[in-house]
C-alpha cells in the first residue's frame, strides 16, 4: 500500500528498566488513578497527526516507573502471609452483568475471613471482544472504531447501574482515558497491519483491569475497605512456548511485598489473566489463566483455601452435556484433577494445581447461581482406605485426534528409534497426546491433533524414508477419526479388577479399542477409540462405575392382564428396592401389538396407562428393542416377554445375542420346536446374558429353579408329575357329590379360572407344553408331539366356532366323565389331570388319573398347583412344591422373582 512507505512509527511498550528513577512524562498526560490504586507502569500515551494516509506519523510513549523497591522514609508495612488470607477467583460468566458484579460483591463481603483476595476475569465475552479488536485492526477493518465503541458502551452502561458520585466519575475518567489510549494504539496496529504478541497481550489485559476496579467500587459501596490491584505489578512469569508462562515465585513475592507495603488493606480485588516479565513487558497467562492467576496468589499468600468461584455445581464424574447421569464428585485429589483437566475435563485451568500443591492448599469449586451446593473440593489425598466406589473419580474425553502408527521388525531392539520417531514430531511442532508401544517394540503408536497428523506423517515418511524401503520398517500408518477416553481415579491401576470392569463395559457396549496407555502414576488409563464411538463408550463406562451394579433398562412387552399386573408391581416396588438393595429398575419402554410407549429416563409407572394411551406411537419391534438396549448410560438391559406370542418368542436367540437378559412366562420358546430350543439354550450358557423363564411352568412357584438346583448339585431325576395348569385343579378340586363337568366349567369360566375359551385349558395342550419344558430341563430331547395328551374336550366340539356355543352343548358329554368318577369314587379315589415326565423311559404323558383319597394330589384345594419330584435322592418321599399355580397376580409376581434374580446375579447384595 502507498501509505505504508511512509509511515514512520516510533511504538513500543514500555520497558520498566530500573534504570529510570523517575517518572517521564508523556506526549499527552494521563490522568491520575487516585485514590484507586493503578500503576503507573502501563499508562501509554499516544499522539497522531493525519494530513491524509500518505502523511500520517505515530508516536508512542511511555511512562514509567521502576518496578524496583524504592528507598523510602515510611515504614515498610510486613505481608502477612497464611491462613488469615482467603483466595477467590470470579469467571466472566460471574461478572457477566451489572446485577452479577454486584452479587460477587455480596459474597465478597459476607466471606467472614480476616483477609481476602478476590481475582476477577473479563466481563463475560469482553475477553473475545478485545481479541476481535486487534484482529480487526490488524485486517484493516474499519469497524474495529464501532466495535471499540461497544467495548465502551459495555462497561459505561455498567458502572452506571453500579456506582455513583465520586466512584462512577472516577471509573468512567479512567475508563474513556483507557479507551482513548487503546483507540491509539489500534490505530498503529491498522496502519501497520502487524500486532506483536506483547501488544496484543497488553490491549486484551485492559478487560481484566475495569472488572478489578468496577468490582473493588462496588464493594467499597457495602463498606468494606478494598483496592484494586494490578497484577501486572506484581506476577512475574517467564515465557516458555506460544502457549504456556512458567512463574518467578521469587521475585513474584518480592513484589508482592512491596506491592502491598505500599497498599496494605484486608480486601484486595486482583486482575486475573495478566502479568509480567522479568522485563516488566505486559503478558498474559493465556487462555483461561485466571484460575491459574488464583492459584499463584494462593501460593504466595500461602492462603488458607482457593475458592473457583463458576457456573456448575462442582466437578461433574463426566461431562453432563454427554452423560446425564453424571454427578458432582465432593472431592478430588491434586493429581486426579490434574489429570482430568490435561484430559479435557472442563475441571481446571491444566496448570492451576501446580501453585497450590506445595503448601497443600485445597481448592474448592462453587456454583456462584447455587449457593447451597458445597461444590468440589481439590485437595491432598487420603492415602489409606480407599473403597471401590472411589477409585474410579472421573472419565474425560478428547476428540479430533488420529494416530500414527510406526511398525516395523527393523525396529526391535535398536536403541533411538523411539527417539527419532519424536525428534521429528517435535520438529513439526506437533503436541503428542498419548503414547503406547508393543512390549516386543515391534510398534510404536502415538496420538496427536487431526489437524497436525498429515504433516507428522510426510516428516516421518522422508525421516525414515531409507528404512522403508529397506524394509525395516513396514509401514507408518494414519488412524483418522479417533477420540482418547481417559478413566481417572487415585491408586485405581493399582487395584486389581479396575481396568478389567473399565474394558468389559466397553465390550458389553460393542466398541472396540484402538489403543490403551497406562501409566506408572496409576491415575489413569486411556484408551483410543472411534470418534463415533466416543459418547457411547463415555456412557458405558461411566454406568458401569457410578450407576448402580444392578441398574437395569427394561422393556415390557404385552401390557395385558399379566404385563399389566407387573408394571403395577413395580411401580409399588421400585423405589423401595432402590433404596435398600441398591436395584434401579427402569422401564424404559412398554410395547402392545399395536403401541408402544419409549422413554430415556424411565416412565412413571404411576401413569403408565394414561402415557401409554396420549403418548404412545405405532408399535415397532426393532425400533422399541434399539431404544431400550441403545441406552448406553444403563449397563444392563432385560426385556420381559409378557405375552404367549410365539413371533415375540422367536427373537429370543437375537436378543441373547447382542447382549439383552430376556424373562418371560412365555412357553413358546422352550416348547417350540428342539432345534430351535437348543440353539438358544446353547448361546445363554455360553453367552453371559442371562435367560428366566420360572413363570412358564408354575407361574409364581419356583418349579423352575427347583429343578435346577436338583441338577445342578448332581441328583437324578427319576419322574416328575404334577398338576401344572390351576384351572384343571379348580374344575376337578370341585368336581364332587351332585355337581355336573359342565356346571364345574362354566362356574370356573365365571370365575375367571379358565381362558376366554375354556377348550384353551380342557385341551390339554398348556399342561402338554409345560411337561415338555421340564422334559428338556431334564434332558429329553423331546417335541411336542412326542407327549400324548388326554383331551377333556369332547371330538364333536372341537371345531365349534364360539365359546358359548361350546359350553352349551358341554352338558350332552357330562355322562363319561360323571361315570369315571363313580369308578373312582367307588375304590376311594379321585380324579386329577396330571403331566408325567417319565426320565427313566425317556417319556412324558399328560392325562386323567385316578389317585387315593391320602395322596397329596388328592387334598389340593382351590386352583393350587403341585408338583412331586421323585429323585435319588427323594426316593421314597417325593419332594413336593405346592400352591397357587395360575391368576395374573402369582404369574406376574414369578416374573417380578426372576427379575429380582437377575439383579442379584448382576451384583445386587442378596
């Protein structure tokens, strides 16, 4: 541009050498900052003459004053240094408006500590405007000038709503003389199109420094004695990279003494963010540094706590945007914090631990909009009595990441090549995240920024382009789309079973690691994964550590008499498990044949009917099963098969299979076809999902389990006969002295014994299927039509078309079965329908028999159940289970059992 040859500037910031003794006056004199306290150090005065671009001439100059202890005839006033000081850091977000200032100022001054030191950040988003300020300016853009003018408005409006008299006047000069000079400054920066980082630095610290003196009038206006303090005066770091300072603590607490010799008070309100070098040139602590400025004042005042003072209740165990189920964690070690924060956990600013560790000073992380929550506490950690629970405190993600994956035999054994290998990475300025090599140092993968990974590729390609070619190394490999999980926790490496549960969570959710780092610290262990994967593995780790063992997603399936009869159970029941055994059942989804009812949380099963009805939408299997099981923040996942549909039973085998617990009192499945029982039995036992089905012989009484334990502890089972179906034990408990079968069945149907159609239970069929159910417990490999059944319904009204029509007709074939009881009666026996299940001869029977008057089967009562195993070791006395085998409530209840079994299978105390 033309106007650049002549522009000749003369602009630097000032260096506070000691050399000058002396104040120097500048072109255009700054006004005083008194009574407020503002050093004299970074006032810049700025001069511009404009005949036109071509003529324009700048000059910048400072005045300055030694940073050096000057001689003085006062008495020096001694830094009273530990617990009497407290340490508070306030965000922007807390200094955000008018009405937040003024709370902090209330907290300020309702904290009953001797002394107190309060740092303080940018006005919300006034840090993000200073740097579109210089970005603007530097881009020659004019409306850097509205945009500064905003900057003005922001803090004009506000110290108007604040202050008055005396206070708002002396803010507000200090203010425009600050803009004044900035207007300036940005000025040269346009004209030029070049800002160094210095002076970038020094017009982005401007924020921090009107939020310290706005906050420090405020609280002057309830009070209490307080100044402002410039931290630049008095923080000392040393540039290390583009991105990080080290701290002069020394010299850093020679100042601060002198600082406060000169302006000793018991409030004083800091800037955080800003400093110094050793050559008194203004910088920051970069991005989020006032935390990090909080915890070296902490440091130096060897103050008593560190108070974070932000916009959540503490730290989260993960971050709650991705996992709902976080929680706030109320403590936290220095070390699990730290590595949190290196990890991505929005915990701390990474470096804030450092200070405060060494004089072992706790932090604390408030909620500045919830006052009541007691938020994080950062401190020492207890060395002894960890608990389980504890050891895993924290999960942290990073994404955007790739790996380098550098593999060769030439590698093995030859000393430097892991050096080499990251020489280079750090000739390319690339930050390596995580490291992990093979022990056969076959390998060496390592991750770093997506966006940094194609240029580490090419270095190292013509690094080791020889070796490549030679054949010593194979191939440098890019993995793109990865993101790191870290599990974090104190002494959890140390722990055996920590890393064993952290990988079987990711198992059981179906993501598959990419590479794992596990250092000797033993506060973490990191793994990498696919990006897509990452909120999911998130939610499944965190379940597995914070949830509750035996918290278990469920699905409902068949809301009918029986499924409806259970989700009122648990609706009565499930929050009394919760609190007492530590079993969190959630229903997260009910299905009919026609709606379906999906939650993510758990519905409320105190108005499951009236979501079902408003809320509910088109029934689909595969979406309801996807919704149910796809929760990952729940470890566990049942679905509970209420219904006697033999398509539903036809899923079992797949749902086993991705990892979902199925319970039901659904006979289909294990009387369905052998071939197909016995592929799905083979998968549950060698699967580590879990299959009840007790409700499918005795409904609510433990036929099922009986039988197992039998097996399983090695008895033989010799015969095992029953009367299995409630409905045939009422009709035939009932059948006696002058009543008719057809007057006993119609008074059962009325009673609600039977089914709809009361041929469902005379048929035999139920009995049939629940005999060949414990047949193949037994291990007879029988099918259905290998059990011969005695049908109690007459061959001519089989096909009659009604169940009414059926029972009007019954009593023409009452004579046969009025006959059989004669006989029976006549020798002292009665009649029982039974089921046989005959181990020794391989068979099974269901039919009518006669038993003596003395037989249990003979004394039942109602609509009970019994059920007689003879065993080898029940011999001569048959072990007998015995009550009510049929209605919604007891079937119901059975399937409530095997639920309940579950949980205790998946770690529930017993």
């Amino acid at each position: 541009m033309a106007f650049a040859s002549s522009f000749t500037p003369s602009c630097s910031l000032p260096n506070l050498s000691s050399k000058s003794k002396k104040k120097s006056a500048t072109l255009n004199k700054i006004l005083p900052f008194s009574p407020l306290h503002r050093s004299p150090i970074f006032r810049v005065g700025c001069s511009a003459q404009s005949q036109g671009r071509d003529s324009l001439k700048f000059n910048q100059y400072a005045s300055v004053t030694s940073a050096d202890p000057v001689l003085d005839e006062s008495v020096e006033v001694q830094l009273p240094r530990g617990d009497t000081w407290s340490i508070h850091k306030f965000g922007g977000t807390c200094v955000g408006t008018s009405e937040r200032i003024q709370n902090v100022a209330n907290i300020v001054a309702k904290d009953e500590s001797e002394r107190k030191l309060v740092v303080v950040s940018a006005m919300s988003k006034v840090t993000d405007m200073m740097y579109d300020l210089i970005h603007k300016a530097q881009a020659r853009d004019d409306s850097y000038i509205i945009a500064l003018d905003a900057v003005l408005e922001k803090h004009k409006s506000t110290a108007i709503d604040l202050l008055e008299g005396d206070d708002l006047a002396d803010f507000l000069a200090r203010l425009h003389q600050d803009i004044n000079n900035l207007k300036a400054m940005l000025r040269a920066i346009y004209i030029a199109g070049h800002v160094t980082e210095s002076f970038s630095d020094f017009v982005v610290g401007h924020g921090e420094l009107w939020s310290a003196q706005l906050l420090s009038a405020v609280v002057r206006k309830s009070g209490l004695a307080c100044i402002s303090m410039d931290t630049r005066e008095v923080l000392v770091v040393n540039p290390t990279s583009s991105n990080q300072v080290d701290p002069d603590y020394v010299e850093s607490g020679r100042r601060l003494k002198k600082w406060y010799s000169d302006n000793p008070s018991d409030t004083i309100v800091a800037t955080g963010f800003i400093a110094s070098t050793p050559e008194n040139i203004p910088t920051t602590l970069k991005r989020d540094g006032s935390d990090f400025s909080a915890a070296i004042m902490g440091a130096l005042f060897r103050a008593r706590q560190v108070t974070i003072w932000t916009d959540v209740d503490g730290v989260y165990s993960a971050d709650p945007r991705k996992v709902s189920e976080a929680v706030i964690l109320k403590t936290l070690s220095y070390q699990e914090a730290w590595e949190m924060s290196y990890f991505g956990a929005n915990v701390l600013h990474p470096r804030t631990i450092i200070p405060v560790m060494k004089y072992d000073i706790p932090i604390v992380i408030r909620n500045i909009f919830n006052l009541s929550a007691p938020g994080t506490v950062i401190c020492q950690s207890d060395e002894e009595g960890h608990d389980v629970d504890s050891l895993v405190k924290g999960f942290a993600t990073i994404d955007n990441l790739a790996l380098v994956n550098v593999e060769g035999t030439g590698m093995a054994g030859v000393p430097g090549t892991a050096s080499a290998i990251f020489e280079v990475v750090k000739d390319v300025g690339a930050n390596v995240i995580m490291i992990s090599q093979a022990s056969s140092e076959h390998s060496v993968c390592f991750a770093v920024p997506e966006k940094e990974v194609r240029a580490v590729a090419a270095a190292l390609e013509s690094r080791f382009r020889q070796a490549l070619d030679a054949g010593r190394l194979s191939q440098i490999a890019i993995i793109p789309n990865c993101s790191i999980l870290a599990a974090v926790g104190q002494k959890m490496a140390s722990t055996p079973g920590v890393s064993a549960t952290l990988f079987s969570a990711l198992a059981k959710a179906n993501i598959n690691i990419r590479a794992i780092a596990q250092g000797c610290s033993e506060y973490n262990v990191t793994v990498v994964l696919k990006r897509e994967h990452c909120i999911k593995a998130l939610r499944a780790v965190h379940a597995r550590f914070y949830l509750s063992r035996t918290t278990i997603a469920m699905g409902i399936i068949g809301p009918g008499l029986i499924g409806a009869t259970l989700l009122d159970q648990l609706r009565d029941q499930a929050a009394i498990l919760k609190e007492k055994s530590n079993i969190d059942l959630r229903v997260l989804g009910i299905t009919g044949s026609r709606t379906m009812l999906l939650s993510d949380s758990g519905a409320d099963l105190s108005v499951w009917r009236d979501l079902l009805e408003e809320k509910g939408e088109k029934a689909d299997v595969q979406k309801f099963v996807q919704h149910v099981h796809g929760n990952h923040s729940i470890p566990n996942t049942v679905l509970v098969d209420c219904t006697a549909d033999s398509h539903v039973a036809s899923h079992y085998h797949d749902w086993l299979r991705k990892g979902i617990h199925v319970i039901t009192p659904n006979k289909k499945a294990n009387s369905g076809p052998l071939e197909q029982y016995l592929k799905l039995r083979t998968l549950q036992r060698q699967s580590y999902t879990h299959y009840f089905y007790e409700g499918t012989v005795g409904a609510g009484l433990p036929i099922i389990s009986t039988l197992q334990g039998l097996l399983e502890t090695g008895d033989k089972i010799v015969r095992i006969e029953g009367i299995f179906s409630g409905t045939l034990s009422y009709i035939f408990n009932n059948f006696v002295g002058a009543q008719t079968f057809s007057d006993v069945v119609k008074e059962a149907k009325e009673a609600g014994y039977t089914e709809p159609d009361p041929r469902d239970d005379l048929s035999g069929t139920d009995v049939a299927r629940k005999v060949i159910i414990l047949a193949r417990e037994c291990g007879l490999k029988l099918e259905l039509s290998d059990i011969p059944v005695q049908s109690l319904v007459p061959d001519p009204l089989k096909d009659i078309t009604s169940a009414e029509e059926f029972l009007q007709q019954l009593p023409q074939y009452d004579q046969d079965l009025a006959k059989q009881r004669q006989e029976a009666e006549a020798t002292g026996d009665v009649l029982r329908y039974v089921g046989v299940v005959d181990v020794v001869n391989q068979k099974g029977a269901v039919e009518l028999r006669r038993y003596k008057k003395e037989h249990p089967f003979a004394q039942l009562s109602g609509s009970d159940n019994i059920i007689a195993f003879t065993t080898q070791r029940y011999e001569k006395q048959p072990l007998i289970v015995r009550g009510p085998g049929a209605g919604a409530e007891v079937t119901a209840g059975g399937v409530f059992s095997d639920i309940l079994r579950l949980a205790s299978y998946l770690g529930a105390p017993s």
